[in-house]
C-alpha cells in the first residue's frame, strides 16, 4: 500500500468533519506547506509553524468577538498565502463559518455578498461597508481555543450572472478529498517528485472550488508543498516554476492558453517553429507508446530545451479546469511534455471529473473524464445534473441559511455528453449554445477552439439574429495586423464544414467582458450586440495590402522609438535616427534591441534575412510587413 493510499483509507474511516481534515494536514509538522523567493533567498513556512499560527489566531479571534453568535459568517478578503490559510483554519476553529470571498470581484459584488451571507465581520486589510475588517497581523499572541464548526461558504464566479453563496459541509468536504484516492488509482503520476519533493504551483485562488479542493485541501492532507507566486505576470510563473522546481500545475484554460502561445512566439522569433513542430510530433508518438512512463521520460528529455524556457523541466502532472481548452493548446503542451489533463466542476458541485488516461491521443480528445465515484450524473436531456456526497449542502440568500439536499439532483445547465465508456465531453452552457445553418446545435467551445490564435487576446462564439457570429479581440489593432487576423479567421472558417461556420467574424473596439474565472462572459456579449452597448465592426475578408501596411506604422513606430531611447539612452531620436551611427549603439546592445522588439510585438525579427534594421522607421516596416505573417 502506498503513502496515499494508506492516507486515503484512514480518513475514510476518521469522522467526515473538518476538523478531521486539520488534524491529517497538520500532522506533517516538519514538512513545508509554503515555499516562495523572497529578495532571491528560497523561504519556506512548515505545517508546524503554520499550525502555531492557526492556533494564536484562533484564540485572539475568540476574544475580539466574544459577542458575535457562534456559526456565523466570517468572511476571508486575501491573497494566496500563510495569512489566508491561517485565517481559514482560525476561524473554523473559534467555532465560525468561513466565507471565501473573490479578491478579484468587485467591490460591490464583494459587499453583496458579506450582506447575503449575514457576515459583520471579514478578515482583510480593506474596507467595505457593512462589515467590519480585521486585520491578520492583530490576530496573535492570544492562548489557543477550540470549539469547531464545520461549514465552509463559497462564492460562484458570476459567469452566469450575480454570484451565488454555496456551502458545503465537513462530510462533503471530505468526499472531496477521497476524490484523490480515485485519480490516484486510475492515474499513478499524479504521485510523481522530483529530487524527492512532490510541489503545487499555488497558481488558483483558494476562494475557488478549484483551488480550494484540488489544490489546498487535496495536497495538504498528504503533506504536500504549495509554492506561492510573487505575481501572475507570465516572467513570475515562469521563473517561479523553474527556480522552486515546480512538480504539479494547475490552472484555468487561459493560463494554459498564455503559455502555449508563448512557447510558439519563442519558436518564430528565433527561427525555430520548424524544429518546434518536429519535436511536437516525436513527443507525442513516444507518449503515445504501451509503455507509457518510458514515452513521458523520453518525450521530456526530447523537448527538455523547450521546457527550460517554459515552466522548468520539473513539471510532471498538469490539470485544466473551468472551461474548455483550445485544441491547439492540448496538443502543444502535451507535446512539451507537460502531460495535461482536462478537468470539470462547479461551485456547486466539487470537483466532478478529469482525464486520466495516459496516452497523450486520449488527452487530447478534449474529455473531460469520466465522473468521480461521489457523484452520479444523469447526460440523458439536454444538459446534465449531478448529485452524490460532493454536491453542495445549503445555500445562503439574504442573510438566511438555506439548507439543501446533496442527493437531490442538481441541472448544471452544462451541456454535457457522456460516451459509452462513461468519458464526458463539455459543449457548452446551455444558454451559450448556437444553432447551425441545418438547425444543429452547435457547441461555442467547439467553435472558439477552431480559431483560437496568438493573436486574438479573447473571443466568443455567440448568436445574433440566429445565426452563429465570431467576436474578437484583437491582440493588435493596427490596420495591417487587423487585415491579417481577418485573413487567418476567415480561411480557418472556410474550412470548417459548412454547417458549423460562422455567419461573421466581428472586431470588438474594446476588451470583452470577464467573468472571474477570465472567461469572455457570453451572455454579456449577446446582451451588447443586441443594445448597441457593445462597439464592433465586420472583419474584412480580403489581405493586407500596402496601404494597411502604412496605416499601422503610426500606431507602432512611438513604440519602437521608446525602445530605441531605453536601449540607447538618448533622448533625442528621430524616426530615422540610425542606431549605430547616430546613437551609438554597438552589437551587444542592438541583440538587446531585437530581444525586446520580437518580445513586445511577438515577431521573428531576423537582420539576416537581407532587410536593413537600423532604425525605428525600418524596424516598424519589418515588423508590420513580416511579423504578422
């Protein structure tokens, strides 16, 4: 019997509380449960030392709010880290019900929901109106005290609409947990260390199912390190996963999608799509041999060049989850040899499914697995529900606790098909759902992944007047990278079958709406195209001509000249300024020039190929006229 499973088995027979689940993570006294850089020194937080401050927190918190009822709302307003997980426990503990509040919503919406759950009090280092913050540095120095409760509060994301405050109980919690058990056992890898450390990018907010259960809860019952971010930048995550020699990563689809498309912008400005596209294709047939863990060390030490410039060479185990993946992303990251796997849930619901089939082909079907043991789900109309032990156990409305039957059965409003095997493949939400020329309903996920791009920051497929529209926002929009963009989108819908093609493919003027999880809210979408709200004009269909080449260059060449100055350190520069005979710069410095144009404009710039690259002007010529090729 392994590590894990002898875990697993012993909590299946502790009582299903929360507090049960405190005592199996604090258990590991001597082992990290924090590790972060901090002024380039490597500082780490132990279960032991973060159990002392649970403790002093929990007892100080107890005397600050002697009045306040026992089993009422607390609210958590921080980051990722120590404080937020001693906040979590301590207020567990002094007998009150946390409430995990989104530090990226609104502060409105944040105040609507410390109001509908009945909270006076978060613990936080702002202020809203209604409740009362306390701050984490005065929770210390106070004699531990116990009396625990056991019910967790959580904030849906908004995707659909305001969000909604789900709670789950310790014994939901804990079916949760023995989850892993199952990925464990379909799955050997997910058990994979490095140089004898198994560590998890602590990249997901843990006021987030997602975070909260697959990340925190899951990884801390088993002593596990989580190593926190010093920002979301994509340098930090970068540099982070390779300097801590990050294990295990797990994340939402746009992260995924971010370093796809940094790993082919690297391939193209330094001339090494070609070698890419090789090594992809050599990666993916070894990972997709019998003996799979000999492909996934082969397919490492293949594209290990490509990995030391993306999240480390440490990488062993990957989940997405929170929406679908572009095909494009599954293939270019499984075949780095990072193994990715797809994942599903809902607030509501837990953590549902994920992908544990080991060869990269299977993966990159785009299942999102088959339903965890917990649950039962029910694919037979036209969206799926789900009930089983994971499922929420009360909702709060206005103040007042609402409590709900976990096996009661529970409509995602996903549309969500089942295969004969049990695999589940996501389409979309019900309302997001288009009808085709042929009346065939049409998944927007489908729809966004046949054109995803580097180039496209977000887009959506939505319905206006029936019929199944793109809308897109650009990356760049200056006139010759629009032209361009246009030409990609409409020869990727030209090839797709008749039935599934867009009606048109639309530029928004401005960013497209966010829910919290950073997917394009659909619905928001539909509501501006059909009020005006929302600024669009139709994609041409025709390619970029010179005159769009010249438009582009006032838009870019301010940017460029701003280049020159940093570079250079000279002020006075013209369009035309040269940069070696007017600003003296030598060679070192113009391979500093071209490092930062070809990052900042996602070009291949090669002074090579017989073009003159000496001044602003000739660089924005270069850059409009090649890059966007």
């Amino acid at each position: 019997m392994t590590f894990y499973e002898k875990i697993i088995q012993e909590l299946e027979r502790a009582e299903q509380s929360l507090s049960t689940v405190y005592s199996f993570a604090f258990r590991f006294r001597d082992e990290a449960l924090f590790e972060w850089d901090e002024l380039e020194e490597v500082r780490t937080l132990t279960y032991g030392e973060a159990q002392q401050r649970i403790e002093s927190a929990t007892g100080a918190l107890h005397g600050l709010l002697s009045d306040y009822p026992k089993g009422s709302p607390i609210g958590i307003y921080l980051p990722n880290g120590p404080d937020w997980v001693t906040a979590f426990w301590a207020i567990l503990r002094a007998g009150y019900r946390p409430l995990l509040l989104n530090t990226m919503a609104p502060r409105n919406m944040v105040e609507g929901c410390l109001k509908a759950a009945g909270a006076a009090y978060f613990i936080g280092t702002e202020t809203f109106s209604g409740a009362t913050g306390i701050s984490p540095a005065t929770l210390t120095g106070a004699d531990d005290y116990c009396d625990w409760a056991d019910e967790i509060i959580l904030c849906t994301s908004g995707t659909t609409g305001a969000p909604r405050l789900i709670a789950f109980d310790g014994k939901a919690v804990c079916a949760q947990i023995r989850n892993s058990g199952y990925v464990l056992k379909h799955n050997h890898s997910v058990a994979s260390f490095v140089h004898g450390k198994l560590k998890l990018l602590a990249f997901l907010p843990f006021y987030h199912i997602f975070g909260l259960s697959a990340v925190l809860l899951w990884f801390s019952c088993f002593g596990r390190t989580l190593v926190l971010l010093p920002s979301l930048s994509p340098e930090a995550i970068g540099r982070t996963c390779r300097l801590h020699e990050v294990t295990h990563v797990f994340a939402l689809p746009v992260f995924w999608n971010a370093v796809a498309d940094q790993v082919l912008r690297a391939a193209k400005r330094t001339g090494q799509s070609k070698k890419l596209e090789r090594g992809i294709r050599l990666s993916l047939a070894l990972q997709n041999t019998p003996f799979h863990g000999l492909g996934r060390i082969l397919s490492r030490t293949v594209m290990q060049s490509v990995q030391k410039q993306a999240l480390g060479t440490a990488v062993r185990f990957c989940i997405s989850g929170g929406g679908a993946l572009r095909d494009d992303t599954l293939r270019v990251i499984n075949g780095i040899g990072y193994p990715l796997y797809n994942g599903y849930g809902m607030t509501e619901i837990g953590i549902a499914s994920v992908e544990l089939r080991q060869p990269a082909k299977a993966r990159m079907e785009g299942s999102i697995g088959k339903p965890f043991p917990s649950i039962e789900t029910d694919c037979s109309g036209d969206t799926m529900r789900v009930r089983g032990k994971t499922c929420y156990t009360a909702l709060y409305r206005d103040g007042v606790r609402i409590a709900h039957d976990p096996m009661e059965w529970f409509d995602t409003q996903d549309c969500i098909t089942a295969k004969p095997d049990g695999a589940l493949f996501f389409a979309g939400r019900s309302d997001d759902m288009l009808n085709g020329q042929n009346g065939e309903r049409i998944s927007p996920a489908m729809l966004e992944s046949a054109f995803g791009s580097p180039l496209i920051a977000a887009l959506c497929a939505v319905s206006q007047n029936g019929e199944p529209v793109l809308v897109v926002e650009p990356k760049q929009r200056n006139a010759y990278a629009l032209a361009a963009l246009s030409e990609e989108l409409y020869e990727k819908n030209d090839a797709l079958p008749p039935a599934y093609r867009v009606k048109k493919i639309l530029f928004a003027e401005q960013p497209l709406p966010l829910a919290l999880t950073q997917k394009v809210q659909n619905s928001a979408v539909r509501r501006g195209l059909a009020d005006g709200t929302m600024r669009v004009f139709e994609a041409g269909r025709t390619a970029p001509k010179e005159d769009t080449f010249s438009e582009g260059m006032e838009e870019i060449l301010p940017r460029i000249t701003d280049t020159f100055r940093e570079i250079t350190g000279t002020d006075d520069i013209t369009p035309d300024s040269h940069f070696r005979y007017d600003l003296g710069g030598d060679s070192l410095t113009y391979l500093s020039l071209i490092e930062q144009l070809s990052e900042a404009f996602g070009v291949t710039i090669d002074p090579s190929a017989g073009t003159e690259l000496s001044t602003p002007r000739q660089f924005a010529a270069y850059i409009l006229k090649e890059g966007e090729r």
